[in-house]
C-alpha cells in the first residue's frame, strides 16, 4: 500500500478530461432549470456549489484509489469497495451542498432545499454520477494498461530474440566450454567416475542454455540445478580454490525466475571474484521467500571486490536487467555492490515476485534439498 504523498501527480490529460467532465454536468444541471423554467441568478449559483464540490471529490477519490491500489483489484473486490466509498461520497455530498446553499446562496422560495426525501434523491443522483466518473476512469485506466502490456510484450519478445545469441556467447562462452573439456578429458583416466559425472553436468548446462532461447521463466529449482552443474564443473578446474554452499527456502522452489539469471550471477563471482585470487574464495547462494510481502529475495555473496569501470559493464548483466525489468517492471530489483557487512566481499542481491511454477511438474530431475552445503571439492 502506498502512502498519499507518494501518489504521482495528475497529468494533463486527466485534468482536462475531470473539468471538461464536469463542465458537462454543469451544464446538463442548467439545463433542466431552463427547461422547469427555474433559470435564475440562483440557478446558476447551486449549479456552481454543486459541481465544484463533487469535483473536489472526486480528485480525492482519484488519490485514494491510487494510493490504496485499487487499479490493481480484481472486479469483485473493486466493486465492494467501490460500492462502499460511493454511499459515503454521496452523503457527504450533500452535507457539503446543502450547507453551501443554505448558507451561502440563500435561494428564496421553493430554492430552498428541504426534506429526507429530497435529501436521499439528491444523495442517489450524485450516487449515479460517481458510478459514471469511475466507469470512465477505470475504463480509461484498464485500455491503458492493456496497450502498455501489449508494448510491453513486444518489446520483451524482441529482447528475447536480440538476446539469444548474445546470451549463448555471454553464458557459455568458448573459454568455458574447452576448459571443461580439457579438465573431463585429463579425469578419464584418473577418474573415470567422476569424469562421467562431468559430462553429465556438461550435457545438462549446454541442453538448458540451448532450451532457455523458447523459455521466458523457469522454476528457481531448475535454476539452481544448472548452478550446480556449473559449480560443479568450474570446482574442476579451480580445486581447492573454490569452496560454494546453497541455501535455499523449499516454498522458493516454485518460483519462475528468467533462465541464467543465478548462472549469470554465479558466473561473474567466479570470473570476477574468484578465478583471479591466487588463494580462490567462498560463493554462497541464498534463497527466502517472504510470504508476508509476496517477494523472493536472493543473494550471492563471493570473495572479492567490486570495482566496476564505467561503460564496460558484462554484455549479460545488461540482458538479465533488461529481461527483468520488462518482466516484472518496478517489483524487481538487481542491485550489486561490495558487503556493507562483510569484509572483502562482494554481494548480489536479486528482489522479485514470488510467481508459483502452476504446470505440470518437469520430467528432469529438479532440485530439492532446503539447504545444500558443500565443502571444498577435492582435487
């Protein structure tokens, strides 16, 4: 819920349209006095104390309906409160216009107004005008966001297409690829176990990465498994040097998240991190859902520090931001930089939507362990 200073102010657009709105009452209000044959200097004065309050009101509304979220309630849920806030609008209303015309308009004669009766028809007229000015508003809102969506999608599906080879060639570039290969062949005749077992990571990262150009999410269990096949691989290589622990909540499993975005992040503390260090480092990825807010907040902390040059930010970096962004607008949030906390530590933290994975489980292994630790690998 947002607060109602945080509220963005109107535009002209809507400026335009409240006044011209109510222009229009005013004058189908002055008409049905010409028409009674009741136009006088009165007339045109209860015309006036009765639009500008509602006018009034109705920008009150507009602040309240943005600050509380309404725009983004489904129909049911919408209608009961609108149905709430117009009963109360309508009474206040005429509390307001009744007081304006007693006591500053003084109409003589049968100007003055008097009654329940008269008081609840007046009260359900204005009742009728705030359903019409909130059917244009919600109206206008919602064939808005429908043709930003529309760009929106558009724009993320052409991304996706610019994207993928960068992507391929940011994620599993050549280098990656022959020193795995060089590091599988040298455990054949050591290893042969474990040299099987690396080709098995290798075939499941090179399968996802060529998967993932068709795919717009997939579940963080998933995810994580090709962390772990990547880690697993790049352990490899760097031996003792590379020490990784996951720790992941089991309700965070489900998560769709874009493919290679933890990749991504894994990769760079590695490349960035770890590799150079003659005496290696420490990752550590964590996962939490948050229920109470509905959000997913990862981070990846690694050994190191955070020095970027301007201009030079990573090809894929620039893609997952993008991709994020277009897919969960301001809700998402990627921010990297040096541990406040901890020493000599660089730290990723990743905020986005929890959006539970609804299909149909995957036929692929998937990853399920809450909380997985490994220790070093041995050579």
């Amino acid at each position: 819920m947002f607060s109602y200073a945080s509220v963005p102010a109107p535009s002209r657009l809507y400026w335009r349209a409240q006044l011209l709105g109510w222009l229009l009452y005013a004058i189908f209000n002055l008409a049905l006095f010409i028409g009674f044959g009741q136009f006088t200097r009165d007339s045109v004065l209860i015309t006036v104390v009765i639009v500008l309050p509602l006018l009034a009101l109705t920008h009150g509304l507009r602040y309240h309906i943005k600050a509380n979220g309404w725009e983004r309630l489904a129909p049911l849920p919408l209608l009961s409160r609108l149905l709430l806030i117009n009963l109360l609008l309508s009474v206040v209303s005429q509390l307001i216009i009744w007081a304006l015309i007693i006591w500053l308009v003084r109409p003589v004669g049968d100007g003055q107004p008097h009654g329940w009766g008269q008081f609840i028809g007046y009260a359900l007229n204005v009742n009728f005008v705030l359903w019409l000015w909130e059917g244009f508003y919600f109206g206008w809102h919602y064939l808005r966001s429908y043709k930003q969506a529309e760009v929106d999608k558009w724009k993320l599906a052409a991304a996706v297409r610019e994207a993928e080879m960068r992507t391929l060639k940011a994620q599993i570039n050549p280098h990656f690829m022959f020193n795995g290969l060089n590091n599988i062949r040298a455990l054949v005749m050591e290893d042969p176990s474990r040299a099987r077992q690396m080709i098995t990571h290798l075939s499941d990262l090179l399968r996802y990465s060529i998967q993932l150009n068709s795919t717009e999410q997939v579940p963080l269990a998933r995810e994580l498994e090709i962390v772990e096949h990547y880690l697993e691989l790049e352990a490899v290589q760097l031996e003792e040097r590379l020490a990784y622990s996951l720790d992941v909540d089991k309700v965070a499993l489900p998560t769709l998240i874009p493919p290679m975005t933890l990749q991504l992040l894994v990769e760079n503390a590695i490349k960035h991190g770890i590799a150079p260090r003659p005496d290696g480092g420490a990752i550590t990825l964590t996962a939490r859902a948050n229920l109470g807010t509905q959000l997913l907040y990862i981070t990846v902390r690694n050994t190191g520090h955070y020095a970027p040059k301007p201009g030079h930010e990573g090809v894929g970096l620039r893609n997952a931001q993008e991709r994020l962004h277009l897919l969960y607008g301001k809700h998402v949030q990627l921010v990297i930089g040096n541990d406040p906390v901890v020493p000599a530590t660089v730290l990723a933290e990743l905020r986005l939507p929890l959006t539970p994975h609804t299909q149909s489980p995957p036929t692929e292994p998937s990853f399920t362990s809450t909380s997985s630790t490994l220790p070093f690998p041995t050579a």
